[in-house]
C-alpha cells in the first residue's frame, strides 16, 4: 500500500485519478480504517482551511494511524503553490512517523509551476503576479519560495545535482518534468517526500506501470449541480442571458452569505435554484465577482455556508450528480452530506475527478481544484 495525506480534499482526489491510471484499488477517505485493503490510500483532510494548531494535531494522529498500517512510503500532498501550513504539517508528520529529513518539491512543471534559482513561477511570471494573490485566505505576496513558506533564510534549497543532507528539511527546485523523476528516486523509508500531483506521478512509477484506460463511467445523470465554491476563476466563466454553457446560473447573494438572514428569505433564494433543478435539470451555483469586489468574506464561513445551502437543497432534489469546485467548499459539503469515503471512477481531465459515494449508488461527486479549469466535456447537459 501506498498513503497519502493531503491537505485538502480536491487535491486528494487529483491523486486518486493519477492512481487510476495505474489500475491501482483507490480510495478517498477521512478516516484510516485499519481494514483498509486498497493498493493506494488517500486520506483527505481540510487542514489548509484551519488554525496552525488544529491542523498540526490532524496531522499527527493521521500519521500515526497510517504508520500502523505498515505502507511501503506516506506521501504528503501539499499546495503546488506552497499555500496552507506547509512547514508546520511537514514538522508534525516527521514527529509522528519518526522520520529526520523532508523532502518539498513544490510546484508542477506540467502546470507551468516551476521554481527557479528559489524564486517560483506561474507560467513564466513570478507566482506573485497571478490570481493566487487573491486568494482569500492565503493570499500570495511574495515569489520567494522562503518568504511563501515563511521559512527563514537557513532553508536549503536545492538543484538536482545538490545532495540530500542526512537531516531536516530540504525544497528541491523542479524547473522541468524530468527533475521530479530525479527527487522521486530519492524517496525511501528515511525521508518524508512532500509536494503536488506531478511529484506523486513520478513516485508512483517506481512502483507500478502505467496502463492509462478510459474508465466507464456514465454520462451526465440529471438532476446535476455545479458550485463554483473557489474564488480562483470568478469572472472568467462567461454568462450569457444568465447562463453559463446553457445552464443556468444563480449567484448568492452577498447577505446570504455573510449575514444570518431570516430563513424563510433563506429558503426563498434556494428555492430559485430548485426551480431550475426541476426545469432545466441542471444548475449551477456561483459567487459574484461583485459580490466578492464589495464585501471581504470569510473562506471559511463561506463554504460552510455552501454546505447547508447544498444540504437543503439535496433535501428538496435528489440530485444525481454533485460537481465541485475549491477543496474547502468540496470538503463542507460532503460533511453536510455526511459522506466520508469516495471511490474514483474517473479521470475526466487532469485534476478533475469523477467519482461516487461509498454506499450510494445514485450519487456521483466530481471534483476540482479551483485553481483547474472545467473540461468542455462537463458541459453536455444530457
């Protein structure tokens, strides 16, 4: 078995696809279930959506769990844009796996992140300069992987032809696809190996080959939802006659949102989106860049609120199909749903995951990293 714990849930199931493509028997979870018998193990976790402390105890009793399972490596999924608690889930995984030296590649070279001479990149431009500035709650302000990782100026940071020191922390630079096959091969039974999709690829092949297939999976089951939960891609979704690829859209307001309105004006607005379930047979949930534009709001109050409006909703509707885009939206969701095991169907792009519900036949979840765009083929309405 291979584990992995990721810091937040569309992260773990991009993992998962890549282990599709192995034919490897995966599984999103987040628990550690000592009968666990899948080839590949992903724990999901929301840690980069909590306090230091709080995410730094997840990560210890997770670690300390899967340890007794006996895996032949435990990887850790971060941001490939070094946001969250990088270093302090790194520290407390080491503690707890008794482990002396990490290993960090961040970045993907394939998704044009690439570090360079300690500086990262963004599709040729310093990462500062992207929409990962914006992000609301851990906006991007420095290009300087020291300074992203709010590290001191002592951490090494190394090239491919640098050695590993026996202990600490180490980031190696991946400016090409090539260099995470090389950081790869370095990961043993010493070491804690940390870092994104691209790295993950390159680990898995030094124990599997690789036999890409196209799953079977179904077409678009109706009644479907989309939530745009991230704020990554707000604006960049064109709404015409408001829709968006012909369904329609319906934006929250921004008191529903940030206020505790009254719950029949509440009820009121969902009730929208259940008409158009019940019309259109497809919807799509979305926050306004206006809104987002006028009035700060809390990523985390937020998608919990995107959690009761979708448990309501699922109430009313019994959707067939949940797609989800931004990890801390995915993540509140399935707690309303109480959904805590997904197994992955299908890979429909790189980093868009289609999956179903461990014990629910019916209901299909497709996730997405808000930083991915949605491939042309999620927009077929039947």
């Amino acid at each position: 078995m291979i584990a992995v714990i990721a810091d937040d849930l569309t992260g773990a199931a991009e993992l998962a696809g890549i282990g599709l493509d192995y034919q490897l028997k995966t599984e999103i979870n987040t628990i550690v279930d000592p009968a666990c018998t899948a080839d590949l193990l992903i724990i999901a976790t929301d840690t980069r959506s909590l306090r230091k402390s709080e995410a730094k105890s997840i990560i210890s009793n997770l670690t300390r769990q899967l340890v007794a399972l006996k895996p032949q490596i435990i990887f850790k999924k971060i941001d490939s844009a070094l946001r969250g608690h990088v270093l302090d889930e790194i520290e407390s995984q080491m503690e707890a796996a008794h482990l002396k030296r990490a290993l960090i590649v961040p970045g993907n070279p394939q998704h044009g992140k690439k570090v360079i001479n300690g500086i990262y990149y963004y599709n040729g431009k310093p990462v500062h300069l992207s929409n990962y500035a914006h992000d609301p709650a851990f906006p991007v302000i420095s290009s300087n992987v020291r300074v992203m990782l709010r590290a001191n100026e002592t951490l090494p940071i190394l090239k491919t032809d640098e050695r590993l020191p026996e202990t600490g922390i180490v980031i190696g630079e991946a400016p090409d696809p090539h260099d995470l096959v090389y950081w790869a091969e370095l990961a043993d039974n010493k070491t804690l190996i940390a870092g994104a999709s691209g790295l993950f690829n390159s680990l898995l092949a030094l124990f599997y080959e690789k036999h890409v297939v196209s799953a079977k999976a179904p077409g678009a089951l109706l009644p479907r939802l989309f939530v745009f939960g991230s704020t990554f891609n707000q604006g960049k979704y064109p709404v015409i006659d408001g829709l968006i690829h012909n369904i329609p859209v319906v934006h929250i307001p921004a008191r529903v949102i940030v206020n505790d309105v009254k719950a029949h004006l509440y009820e009121n607005y969902l009730d929208l989106i259940i008409q158009y379930l019940t019309d259109h047979r497809n919807a799509i949930i979305a926050i306004s860049s206006d809104t987002l534009r006028e009035q700060p709001i809390d990523p985390v109050q937020l998608a919990g609120k995107m959690g009761n409006i979708i448990k309501y909703i699922n109430q009313q509707v019994h959707l067939n199909e949940l797609l989800i885009e931004g990890g801390a939206t995915a993540w509140a969701i399935l707690a309303q749903l109480n959904i805590t095991k997904l197994h992955p169907l299908q890979q429909i792009s790189a980093g868009v995951i289609r999956t179903n519900v461990a014990g629910d036949n019916q209901l299909y979840v497709t996730l997405k990293p808000g930083s991915y765009k949605w491939p042309a083929s999620v927009w077929a309405t039947n």
